[in-house]
C-alpha cells in the first residue's frame, strides 16, 4: 500500500505541476486532475487504508506547487464541493497561503473547510520564513511584516489573522534579528494597542514581553513601545471622559501595566531602564506651549505614573515617577507669568492684598478678554490660561493620588520621596507659586507624622549654618507661612517650631554683638520676620491656651526686639506694624520707640535684607488661585480674614452668643459662610449678602472703617462698608 | 557556580570638592554607581564591594574643574561568566521555544530550544509548561526550578546571557546534586547482573582511594556519574 500510496501521489503532482504551468488550457482539466488528487485525501474514502501516507506528502506537493507562486483555483474547488476534513493532520490552509504569499480568491472564505495547523508547526513555519531573509528568501517575510502592518479598522478575518500571526511570532522571538528583522520589528512596534480588541491586545503584549526577555537589545524598543501606548490616538483622546473611552481605557492600561511588570520579573535589569524611558516621553515638557492636546496627554501619561507609583514595580520606578511629576508642575508653574505689580503696589499692605484679591476679578473681565498671559495674578485670568489650566488638572491628580496613598497606607513613604524632591527642587524655585501646596495637602492629610517631618526639616534647613543662604531664607520663609496656613496644626505644635525660632534668633544676637545691617545679617532678619508673620495669625490662639501663654512670655522676643540689630526696622513694614499692635494688645511686647511707616509695604532696608530674590516678600503658602486645587486646599487653610487677633478682645462677649461655639481654633467655625463668600465673591452681585456677613465680621473688628487713603496702614480691614464701627 | 571571582584592587576615587567634608559617603556613592554594571577593568560586573576604611583624605588634582583624588584598596565581588562556565539560576517562564532563568536575581538569561538536549520533553500540565527528563521522570524543570546550565554567550551591555542545558551535568540543581549525593554515598549490592559487576567495581575503586587517603572523593564520582548517565541514555 505504501508503494501504491506514492505511486498515486507522484502521478498526482506531475498532473497539477503539468497542468498549473501550462497557460490558461481550460479550467476543466486542471481541476479534474486536482480533483481527482484530492480525491485522495477525501476521509469518506475508508477504503483507502493509508490516507496519511498519501495526505501528508500531497500536501506538501501542493505547498510546493503553492510556492512557485500559481494562483491555486480554489473557486473551482469550492464548485467541485470536495470537503476538506483532515483533523488527522490539521491544516490551517488559510494561514499558510497567506504566509506563502498566494493571492487568495475572494470567495475564499465561504469554503467550509475546518483545517487547523497545530501551534508548533504554525511557529515552525515563522521560524523558517525568519531564517530565510538571511539567505535571502524574503517572500514570506514580506508577507509576514505586512501583516503586522494593518491600516485602518480591521476586518474580522485580517484580525483573526493578526491574532494568529502575533501568537506564532511570539514563539520565534528567538530568531528575530534586529539586523535582518528590522521591518518587522519597526511594524511591531508602531502598533497602538488602543485600536484592538482585548484578545489581540493580549497576543501583542505577550509578543512584546517574549521579545523583551529573548534578547537583551529589544528591551528598550519594548519598553519605549509600552510607554507609547501610555496616551490614545487622538480619536480615542477625545472621548476619553464618554463611557466608550473608560471603557477602551480600561481595556487597555491595566494590561500595559501587566505587561511592564511581567517585562520586569523576566528581565530584572529592565526596570531601571523604565525611568528614564517614561521621562523621555513625556508629552509636554518645559519650554513648550500648552495646546488641548498635549494637556489631555499630559493628564492621561501622569494617570500612568501614579499608576505606577502605586503598582506592582513601585520599588523600582516608583520615587522617580513622583520625583518627574512634582519637576513637571515645577516647570508649568513658572511658566505662568508673575507679575510683580500686585506686590510693588506699596500703598497696600500685605495682608491687605489677600483681603482685595476679590476686588480684582470685578474689574479686570475685559482685560483679559483676549485670554493673553495676565497681567495681574489673579482667580479669574488664570481661568483662563491654559498653562494654569494644566497645572491644575495635574495638582488635583496628585492630590487624588495622596487620598489614594492614604488609603493604601503608603502615604510616609510618598511623603517622603515628596519632601526630598521638594528641598532638591522647589525649595529653591524662584518664587514658586502653587507646586508647594502638594506638600501642604500631603501634611494637612497627615498632620502628626508629615506635618511634623514637614516642619522639622525646614526649621532644620534654616539652623544649619553650612545651607546656602537663599535655601535658608526660602525654608524660613515656608515654616512660617506653613505654621500660619495650615489649620490643621494645634497651636502647642505651632507654638513649639516657634520656640526653636525664637532660641535661633536670640542666640544670634548674643554672638553677633552688631548694629543693623540688612546685608550683613540676612538670615537673621528673615528669621525674626518669620516669627513675626507666624505670631500675626496664631498669637491669640496661643494666649488663649495658659500653658502656651507661658510658654510665649517666657521667649526672649523682646529682648530680640530691642537688640542692636534692630529688626523692627529691617523687617517688612506691614508685618511689624500687625505684629505691634497684636502684641502691644496681648501685652506681650511694647516697643519703646514709635514707628512711622507712612504706608509703606516695603522700606528700603526690607529690599536690602530680601536680597535680588526679595524674599522679604515671600510668602509660599498665600491663598492658592487654581481653582480646582484650591478646593482641596480650602478646609485646611486659614485665611486672614477670619483669623481672630488679639485686639479683637475688646470686642464684647455678646457675639459669642451668637452660636459661634469653639471660637478658641480661630477660623474653624466659619467654614459654612467661608464657603458662601468665596462662591460669590469673584462676581459682586451678592453685595447684600455680603454686606450681612461683613456687618457680622465688622461686630468683631475694632478697626476704624474710613476709606481714605491715610487709613490703609490698618491691614486687617475687610471691605470698606457701611457697618457701624464699634471702637 | 562559577563565575564568580572576589578580586583585590586598588582604586582612585575622584571626588568633587563640594563633597570634601564627607568624603567617605561620596566615596561609597561613587562605587555604588558602578554596581549591577559590566566593567571593562574588572572584567565582569560588579556586584559587591568592601571598601577598607578610606582615608578621609586624598590628593587635589588641580585643573578647570579641580577634583580630589582619594586612593583606596576594596575588595570586589565580580561576575563574569564566560562561555562554558556552569551557571546556576531560577527558572521564571518555560516555553515550548525557550527557558527564562534569572541569575543572581539579576541577570537574565534565555535557554532556546534549540540549546535543550533532546532528553528533555515539553510538556504542560495544569496549564504550566514544564520540561521532562525522558529518562528520570522526576527530572523536572518548571517555573521555580533553580537549574544549572552552560553559558554560550553573553551581552555585557545589557547583561544577558544566553545558556545550553546540552551537557550531561546540566538540569535541575536538586537532582544533580541527588545524584552526586548517590554516587558519594554508594553501597554496596551483590548482585549477579552485570549491573552488580560494574557496581562492584565502583566500590573497589573507591575503598582503593580510601585507603590512600590522598585523592579526593568527588574524582572518581565523577567518573561513576558520566556511566550512569551513559546507562541512561541506552535505557
């Protein structure tokens, strides 16, 4: 039977070699000689014993016959009905014409033929058609890149064919050459994986991931092709906040990330390769313009890097994806224009300031109509700069991050890579003006263990003589807008940070016996200036407690005060004269000598001991203006307006009847109306709203409402009103 | 293991002035920065150092950017696998093209199939992939295997390596040690086969070096290895 079998085989293929290379004879013959080959492999025919013996090398015939290239007659096949069942050898004919490279007749697909190839052999073939190109033969290679090429939407059949294609080449990875291969593996790696469905996504990250771990070369290309598909194609970043976009979304990046950390566990030194490569493509970088689409990209890459801030390579990657994050707002914060006008206005004191950041969205609609950088710094123009825009979206993201790391009980350890990325950079970030509220929502989320380490390394910044002179100057700066804003901070806790600041300051006078000179002794008065601004907000609060009050008359302040070097009068002019007078009422401090500040902000002695960077006038905790991100920051921040002062203890006691209970935490209890106030305030239409909340306010103040000019120097006015005044 | 080598060297750390006034942890900054990284002066990567306390202090090399040169002896644990050195590593990913180990937890190293010797057998069971020994069924090699293979090549750059399970002394840690454990621990059975000639002969072999007592055990061991190998192989 053997010999009959190979006979019939041979006799067979000389008949379809004869007839497929004669011209066009007639259809007729050629395929009743096909079939009649066929024939053979007909399962129905039990008669003939030894099907597989004849099948196996007919089929390569036809493969042979198939490769040199001659269209296959396949319609006439299906017209001559002749099924195809081979389970025995299993053939997925579909896929090795397509490898071969034969053309294959459009009605191709309605044959009901149910022939599959095993896996092995269908990895076999791609290994053969890899090893060719060197030799040569790139027909099948060809064919092979160009089904990894698809364009445009993919029908069900070509992404059946992708499907396969991709699950076989995962198999060859070991002999893909970035010589020869280089198509193939440029084809492979422009593949967005947002374009396909979940199987096929599957198929190609598990190509991906085998790449990775066969050859030590391709880990980067790897790499670099995961992180690219971080951000959708543009269609897709479109409707990302619709229900179709979660959904590819969710379809897409929670396997990208699977397949980074599968590329990890294979190939451990790949991590470290990770960081550099999700720094290098980032979509906005500094120096650039913000446009909608390299903000929505932007928004999409940091969801990633949080994502994997908090996954499964966290230990590897996860310090230098928070360190990017906080540099990229860094770089979108000081490319917002800061206008120095609101601050050189000297006719304004600095509380004042944040008293009238209100009045300017009223008058400055039309100024920005035209939506250019703004002029003034204010809530509104920054609405609508799309820069600040950025800035916002992101801070929020990384405030959501936070609360998230607070609940997986990782926050000490983001904390902490926050505060070392913190002192490298924004510290000493020329008057950086939101990026710093990360770490004050960090403490305010944790107040006992970040607050603390918070506080502790500024105050130690500022001690330690070996620091330059300008981190020493900013850190001060922040310890002491940090202790006045942050209302989550206890007074004791205020009051101890104070204490070492006031030892600091008093032992500089005693070991450097000088007179005054802003230049000279810089730190110094800064330091003094910061223990000023802090005892401006929490003075009364800490008076009201017995122990603290003790505790703040035993400090050697005034001693300070009345020093040689005088930093009365170094120190900037409205802060002094608030400190005075809330002093002089607490009686904790009378100064002998009268000062006359002329409505002064700043004297030139402040500009002296500020220095080029004026950091007199650096207050790093002023009231956020990103509208998003201050709503996280709002329930945790004091605002002047409502902090209560020590003059205001002549006010009587009637107003505490009015239901405002647990006054001794200052501004707590006006959370409600805060949240009135500041919902209304950019629009002055409410003016009888608030002119009732003002008149509440005003009972409290005993400061004299008069509009003229000569009654600015009082800085704790709300709102010129009609309100009584109660002096 | 081999590859492996700690080597005494002596080294010149340039340190940057404005770390003079610690000089030692700049020192170790500089040394860590070369770890897990192949170098061309040692000969392999670096993995482990033992710096003898530094002298806190050193030469300044003047020049546009003036740098302080520290001298300092360390001992250095190298790796350096060259080709035909036994490596021992963990399995991660078995496939039916290739075996994914990881070498001292970090370097990779891929075994294709084509480089496993035909005693082996792909096969999956409860969904993982395993290879069998024809031979010795409980010769396992699966995810968490650690393995001992021969190095063909490696990339220093990207420090991968690329193995052979050919060599009969290569497979699975546990079962060649087993095995080398049998062959030390031999005991003598009388038997009438051929099998008990041989086994015979073993023990003669080895009372004769105990008597001398001045060869090593494990040569002859060898030897007795190689032969039950060969008697697998024709089973």
């Amino acid at each position: 039977s053997i010999a009959l079998s190979f006979l019939l085989t041979s006799h067979a293929a000389a008949a379809i070699t004869r007839e497929a290379e004669r011209k066009r004879r007639g259809r007729r013959r050629r395929r009743r000689s096909i079939s009649s080959a066929l024939l053979l492999l007909n399962p129905r025919l039990k008669s003939f014993p030894s099907r597989r013996l004849i099948g196996v090398p007919l089929l390569l015939t036809l493969g042979g016959f198939i490769t040199r290239q001659v269209p296959l007659p396949l319609p006439s096949l299906a017209a001559s009905r002749i099924s195809f069942d081979l389970p025995s050898i299993g053939f997925n004919f579909r896929c090795v014409i397509s490898l071969m490279g034969v053309e294959v007749a459009t009605n191709y697909a309605k044959m009901e033929e149910d022939i599959s190839l095993t896996d092995s052999q269908l990895v076999y073939s791609f290994r053969l058609a890899l090893k060719s190109v060197s030799s040569g033969d790139t027909e099948s290679y060809r064919r092979l890149v160009d089904v990894m090429n698809p364009s445009g939407r993919l029908a069900p059949d070509e992404a059946a064919l992708l499907l396969t294609s991709t699950k076989a080449l995962s198999g060859a990875v070991a002999d893909i050459d970035d010589l020869h291969h280089e198509k193939l593996l440029k084809a492979i790696f422009n593949l967005s994986l947002w374009n396909f469905g979940p199987d096929v996504i599957d198929a190609l990250l598990e190509l991906i991931v085998s790449l990775a771990a066969s050859n030590g070369k391709h880990v980067d290309s790897c790499l670099d092709m995961l992180v690219s598909n971080f951000t959708p194609p543009n269609k897709v970043l479109d409707m990302l906040k619709q229900p179709r976009g979660l959904e590819k979304k969710e379809r897409v990046l929670p396997r990208v990330h699977a397949a980074l950390k599968n590329i990890s566990e294979l190939v451990p030194m790949a991590a470290s390769r990770l960081s550099s490569i999700v720094l290098e493509q980032m979509p906005w970088k500094s120096k650039r313009n913000v446009d909608q689409w390299s903000m929505k990209r932007q928004l999409i890459y940091v969801e990633n890097m949080f994502k994997l801030e908090s996954g499964a390579i966290r230990e590897f990657v996860g310090a230098n994806m928070l360190k990017d994050v906080m540099n990229v707002l860094r770089d979108l914060d000081v490319a917002i224009g800061w206008d120095d006008i609101l601050h050189d206005d000297s006719s304004k004191g600095v509380f004042m300031i944040e008293l009238e950041d209100e009045n300017y969205a009223d008058g400055d609609e039309d100024a920005d109509a035209d939506g250019k950088l703004p002029s003034t710094l204010s809530e509104k123009s920054l609405s609508k700069n799309l820069t600040a825009e950025l800035l916002d979206s992101l801070m929020v993201q990384t405030f959501e991050h936070l609360e998230s790391s607070v609940s997986n009980k990782r926050l000490s350890e983001v904390f902490d890579t926050l505060l070392s990325s913190f002192k490298d950079t924004v510290l000493n970030t020329y008057k950086s003006k939101f990026t710093q509220f990360v770490m004050f929502y960090a403490c305010a989320l944790d107040p006992e263990h970040c607050g603390t380490e918070f506080a502790s390394e500024l105050i130690d910044m500022f001690v330690g003589g070996h620091n330059p002179l300008t981190s020493r100057m900013s850190a001060v700066a922040y310890l002491a807008s940090f202790l006045a804003r942050g209302k989550f901070l206890p007074p004791a806790f205020v009051a101890s940070y104070l204490g070492r600041l006031v030892d600091w300051c008093w032992q500089y006078c005693v070991m450097h016996d000088g007179d005054m000179n802003p230049k000279l002794h810089q730190v110094f008065y800064s330091g003094c200036q910061a223990m000023m601004y802090i005892l401006c907000f929490r003075m009364r609060l800490m008076v009201e407690i017995p122990l603290l009050k003790s505790q703040l008359f035993c400090m050697p302040i005034d001693k300070i005060f009345k020093h040689k070097l005088d930093p009365l009068k170094v120190c900037l002019p409205s802060i002094v004269e608030e400190f005075l007078k809330q002093a002089k009422a607490a009686r904790l401090f009378t100064s002998s000598k009268t000062f006359v500040f002329e409505d002064l902000l700043v004297s030139n002695l402040s500009r002296d001991f500020g220095g080029l960077e004026r950091l007199d006038m650096f207050f790093p905790f002023d009231p956020c203006l990103l509208k998003n991100a201050d709503s996280f920051i709002r329930p945790n921040y004091v605002y002047w307006k409502y902090v209560r002062t020590t003059y205001h203890e002549d006010i009587d006691d009637d107003d505490e009847e009015d239901g405002s209970d647990g006054e001794v935490e200052g501004a707590a209890e006006f959370d409600d109306d805060m949240e009135e106030v500041i919902i209304s305030r950019s629009y002055g239409d409410n003016d009888l709203e608030m002119d009732e909340f003002d008149y509440a306010m005003n009972k409290m103040s005993i400061t004299p409402r008069n509009n003229s000019s000569a009654g600015l120097r009082m800085p704790s006015r709300i709102r010129p009103s009609m309100s009584p005044e109660s002096l | 293991m081999e590859g492996l080598s700690v080597v005494q060297a002596n080294l010149k750390v340039y340190v940057d002035p404005s770390q003079s006034k610690n000089l030692s942890s700049a020192i170790f900054r500089e040394l860590s920065a070369l770890l897990f990284k192949y170098n061309d002066a040692f000969h392999g990567v670096l993995l482990a150092y033992n710096v003898h306390a530094p002298e806190n202090k050193g030469r300044i090399l003047p020049g546009v950017h003036p740098f302080i040169a520290v001298r300092l002896e360390a001992k250095l644990l190298v790796f350096s696998p060259k080709p035909d050195m036994l490596l021992e590593g963990k399995v991660v990913k078995v496939t039916e093209e290739s075996i994914h180990v990881i070498v001292l937890g970090f370097s990779s190293a891929i075994i294709t199939d084509e480089a496993i010797r035909n005693e082996f057998k792909y096969k999956t069971k409860h969904g993982q992939g395993l290879y069998v020994n024809r031979s010795n069924r409980r010769h396992v090699i699966k995810a968490g295997t650690m393995i001992r293979f021969v190095v063909k090549s490696m990339n220093e750059e990207t420090l991968h390596i690329y193995g052979s399970l050919m060599p009969a002394n290569t497979g699975s840690v546990k079962i060649l040690e087993k095995f080398s454990e049998h062959m030390n621990t031999e005991s003598v059975t009388i038997n009438s086969t051929p099998k008990k000639r041989r086994s015979k002969e073993k023990y003669e072999v080895t009372t004769q070096i105990t008597e001398h007592g001045s060869i090593v055990k494990d040569a002859p061991s060898q030897n007795h290895y190689d032969r039950e190998i060969k008697k697998s192989r024709r089973s």
